[in-house]
C-alpha cells in the first residue's frame, strides 16, 4: 500500500505477549475485582460522509479528542468510500480522503477502512441493482390480456376497507385487538369509502399496549404479494407501528414503514408524537413454502394518541424488481410445462427501478411492476394462462437489502472496491462488514448447486480475504463477529436465511480478528469460541450505554480469553460525548505512561 506515513504493525508475537503479560494481571486481581484490560488497539468508530461539506472538519475535530484521550486507532465507515469514483464530484472525495488519511498518519492513528456490506448492499447494488440476494418465485400465473402477460391475482384480503361491521367490530378479522374500548368503527373519517378503523391509546389497552387487526388470508407457495394499507395518525405514542404478514410466529415482512419527505425515505418504526394526515403503506412479501399467511397492521406499545388504518389490499407482484443475473435464472412455461422464449414468445423482463429508488443502490417495493409484454408472433393464446419463475430481493427495517454471497459478478465487485479504497485512504488494516446477514441461501450456486446459508458464507469470506491480500497489499484483516459465531447469529433460523448459517466459521482464516458484539452479559462463550478457533478479538464496547457498567460486563466476560487484543468506542448514535470517559473506564486514559502508544508502534 502507498499511504503517508504508513503504519507498522506490532509483530505477533510481541502482541501475544503484551496481551499474555495482561491476563496474568487481571487473573492475579483480588476477588470481585475487575481489573483494566489494557488493550495494545484502543479503537473508536468514525461515521462521516465525506462528500458532504463540513464532514472532514468534524472528523478532524473527533480524532483529535481520541488522540488526546489515548486512542490509537479508529473504524471509518463511509458507504461514499466504497463508489466515490461514481460520485457527482470524485476528486473532491479523493482530496477530503486524503486529508483524512495524512491526519491518521499524523495523530498516529491506526485507520481501518468498512468494505464489503453484504448486509446493506447500498454500495454494491449502486453498481449493479442485480447483485441483490434474490428469493424465489416458482410458477406464479400470468394470463395474457391483448399485448401483456397479466398476474393472476391469487390471494385477498376480507373486507380491508371496514365497511362492513357490526357495531365496533369489523368483519372478516379474526383479531381485533378491544372492540368498543381500544378499536372504533369510524365513520366520521377514512381513506377510501365511508369508514375506517381506529385505535385510541390509553388506560383501556392490555398490559402490552397492543393495537392491532390481523387475518389469515389463503396464499398460493413461492409467491411475491404487495400489502398496500392507508393510516392517519394523531399525536401518536408508540413503540411499534408495522404492517405485518406472518406465517405461524414467522415473520415474512420486516420492512418498516415509512412518511416520504426530504432527501430519504423516512422510515420509521416508533411513532413519537406522531400526526400525519391519510398516507399510503406498502410492503411486499415471499409466502414461500406457506399456503396460508396471516396479514394486518398494528401498533404495539401504544401509550397515548390514535391511529386509523384504512383499505388494506393484498395483490400479486411477481415481476416487481425482478433479478436478472446468471445466479438468478427467470423462466416462463406454458400450462403443460414447455419454456417459452424470451424475447420472442414473450419480451425480455426487467425492472428499470430495480435499486433506483431514490437514488443508485436503493430500492422500494412502491413502484409499480414492469409489464410482461407479448410481441407480435408469440405463441402465447389470447387468455392463455402461463407460469413465471424469478428472483426478487427482500427489503429489511429502514431499507436494508442483503447482497449475493457467491455470484461470481459479486467478487468483480469486491476486487475493484478493494482497489479503488486503497487507491484514496490507503488504509492500515480492512474491516469486513459481514454481520446481519438476513437473506441468504435460496439461489443456486455457480454451477447449479444448492448450499446451505454457513456454506455459502464460509467461502465468502475466504474469498474475501483472498481478494484483500491481491488487491489492498495485504494488512490486518478484521470482521464482525456475529455470522460467524454460533452463540450468535451463526445458526439456523435467523430471520430470512435458507436454512443456518452453522459452519461460516470454517472459512474464516485464523489471521481475521472477530469484533465482538452484542450482549456482553452472555458473551463469555464467544470470546470461548474464537480462542477455540485460534482467532485474535476485539471487544466493540460502549453502543451508546453506561461506560462503567457496560465496561464492567464485556471486561468479565473476556476474562481467561487468550486473544481480545483491543478494544472499540462504538457508537450508532453519533454519540461522542462519552469519548475520553471511556477512555478513562478502559485504560486510564491520558493519564497514563503509555496513552500515546499505537498498536503500530
């Protein structure tokens, strides 16, 4: 790497021996006592965009505190990083990275730069909307109507506009959360029609403060279906607002809800206050194997304020931001199973908004789905029924779309992030953002193989560092702990994930050093785990909490553990009020001899 000022890394066998010399320490402490971890890498996280004006000065203004605290080095994560050469202004990102890189090198600050968000494919799907993990779509029915391939509408909801009721109890809903006392048939006020169903908040609600109208609707299997609700909401309180489509206890919708305005989406999920006039919902769906699922909307947590929900509709949209890559294969049959011709029975199927929602690498499920259309000497009948098979990605919370784990286009990517990251910050150490990783393990893999979630995972990341040591010269190499750590997320059933992820950790190389994360209360076994596997760790402290306390908690759980080398002041909040108390909690702070020491001295 060509860097200013380049750091030196401390010799492994130096580290192992300052980290041995402080567990000999901490293990000859008094009883009940936890004594300071004296972390070699004393880290904070950094979050700036630095395409934005001012942002170079406020980073400049945190690391300098750091420095002064005794910090060493930092993780900067900037999503911005990962395509600033398709920026509106790419030299202006090169010159703010490289002023960020020199006062580093200044501070003495040891820079490790977030690659690879699989979880949050922003930066990939920026480049390419199509790299998106794709869930299937198996024979869902389209019928030709004049010069277009129609879906079939397959499912429906009952009487989701509330016009049909029996006093304050509206039909068609097997729950309904406090009919006459929590929920009211309003008349006075809806979306569409002459009625709608409100929700008052207040000493009537259950002890959960729940408010919510649910269905079971018949689905067909391995369907993609759009939920579209209308809601108004006055000086709402709430813990929870979400529309919901479950299949048992299993969620199959995550996506938060969302008020559009300004430059982002909006989402939300806690309603604080909240009053907005009627506005319209939409979420989407996979039923996958389900024949029955359960839809509706609610709030939970609801402590003071109304909500109204109105004509809440369910409809088929299996082409809605349809994947188009050699990993996530489309087909249409006819009704006796023959394929039909793309291009030619039918027209190529794409979706142009697939990841250009508001703006390249984010995408949206309100738009509305491409038309299939029919060319002239297609042999597709008038009326005929016909079946559609695809992929389509899934959103999670606030607009969070996984990324494929092993499309080869995905490794094309890596590489040329990898190179276009070192070529502006030069950085000393990579970070692997892999944690979260909600969707993964329903397409085929190169060569037409399925493997499991932990399978596709473990040679993900092997690959990975592969790619970081051709492409980035090498360096410290780290990644979040938590897919690849059975106590974590690291197992089966998590979330939208094709089976477990049990196994991940047998890609990872014994070099990658694992950021834990997560309850340090039950992280005893984590730290346990990870020595097991002859990987270094890192403790990723604070989340916003009581430094004292939360320092307390992680320093007993990675007491005994051979190999948690630093430390990290990690906020999500943008919260560096708590910067030098941390400090103080974990190592002294300035105070002490060696706080101006560097891991790369």
């Amino acid at each position: 790497m060509q860097a200013s000022g380049p750091a030196k890394m401390i010799p492994i066998a130096l580290l192992s021996a300052v980290l041995a010399l402080c567990a000999l320490v901490s293990s000859c402490a008094g009883p009940g006592r936890v004594e300071r971890l004296d972390p070699a890498r004393r880290w904070f996280f950094l979050s700036r965009d630095l395409s934005r004006a001012g942002s170079l000065a406020e980073a400049e203004a945190i690391m300098r505190r750091a420095r002064e605290a005794g910090y060493n080095g930092l993780l900067f994560s900037d999503v911005k990083a990962l395509v600033w050469w398709t920026l509106d202004d790419p030299e202006g990102y090169r010159e703010n990275a490289a002023a960020l890189r020199a006062l580093a090198s200044e501070l003495g600050l040891e820079l490790a730069v977030a690659v690879f968000p699989f979880q949050w494919s922003q930066s990939f799907g920026a480049l390419d909307p199509n790299l998106a993990a794709g869930v299937p779509v198996r024979r869902a029915p389209l019928v030709r109507r004049g010069g277009e391939l129609v879906p079939e509408e397959t499912a429906k909801a009952a009487n989701g506009s509330f016009e049909t009721y029996r006093g304050d109890k509206a039909a068609g809903w097997s729950l309904q959360d406090g009919p006459g006392r929590v929920s009211f048939i309003d008349t006075t006020t809806a979306g569409s029609g002459g009625a709608s169903l409100r929700f008052d908040c207040g000493s009537a609600m259950n002890r959960h403060g729940h408010g919510r109208i649910f269905q079971k609707i018949e689905v067909r299997p391995w369907q993609q279906y759009r939920i579209r609700v209308r809601f108004k909401a006055e000086r709402l309180d709430a813990d929870l607002v979400q529309v919901v489509a479950l299949a048992g206890r299993r969620p199959l919708q995550y996506e938060s809800l969302s008020i559009p305005g300004g430059a982002g989406a909006g989402y939300f999920s806690r309603a604080d206050g909240l009053t907005t006039d009627w506005i319209e919902q939409t979420v989407a769906f996979n039923s996958l194997r389900h024949t029955v699922v359960t839809v509706g909307a609610g709030i939970w947590g609801g402590r003071s304020g109304s909500i109204w929900w109105d004509d809440l509709r369910v409809e088929a949209v299996p082409a809605l931001n349809v994947i188009r890559r050699g990993t996530a294969p489309l087909s249409v049959v006819d009704g006796g199973g023959a394929e039909l011709r793309e291009g030619i029975d039918f027209e190529r199927v794409s979706d142009p908004l697939l990841g250009r929602s508001r703006r390249p690498g984010t995408y949206d499920v309100r738009h509305d789905p491409p038309r299939v259309a029919v060319p002239l000497g297609s042999r597709v009948a008038e009326g005929e029924r016909v079946f559609l098979s695809c992929y389509h990605p899934v959103i999670f919370y606030a607009g969070q779309v996984p990324c494929t784990l092993d499309d080869p286009g995905i490794f094309e990517r890596c590489a040329e992030e990898i190179r276009r990251v070192d070529e502006i910050l030069s950085p000393d150490c990579w970070f692997m953002s892999h944690d979260e990783i909600r969707c993964a393990g329903w397409e085929p893999s190169p060569g037409g193989s399925q493997r499991s979630p932990g399978e596709i995972l473990a040679r993900n990341a092997a690959r990975c560092v592969e790619i970081i040591a051709a492409e980035g010269g090498g360096g410290p190499v780290f990644v979040w702990s938590d897919m690849f750590d059975p106590y974590h997320n690291a197992r089966s059933s998590y979330y939208l994930a094709n089976g477990s992820f049990a196994g991940s950790w047998k890609g990872l190389d014994p070099k990658v050093v694992a950021m834990v994360w997560g309850t340090p209360e039950n992280a005893g076994k984590r730290f346990r785990f990870f020595d097991g596997l002859g990987n270094r760790t890192m403790i990723a402290a604070y989340y916003d909490s009581d430094v004292a306390e939360n320092r307390r908690a992680w320093s007993a759980a990675s007491a005994g553990s051979r190999g948690v080398e630093g430390v990290m002041y990690t906020t999500w909040r943008d919260d560096y009020s708590m910067l030098e108390e941390f400090a103080d909690a974990w190592w002294g702070g300035a105070g002490r001899p060696d706080a101006g020491r560097r891991a790369a001295d």
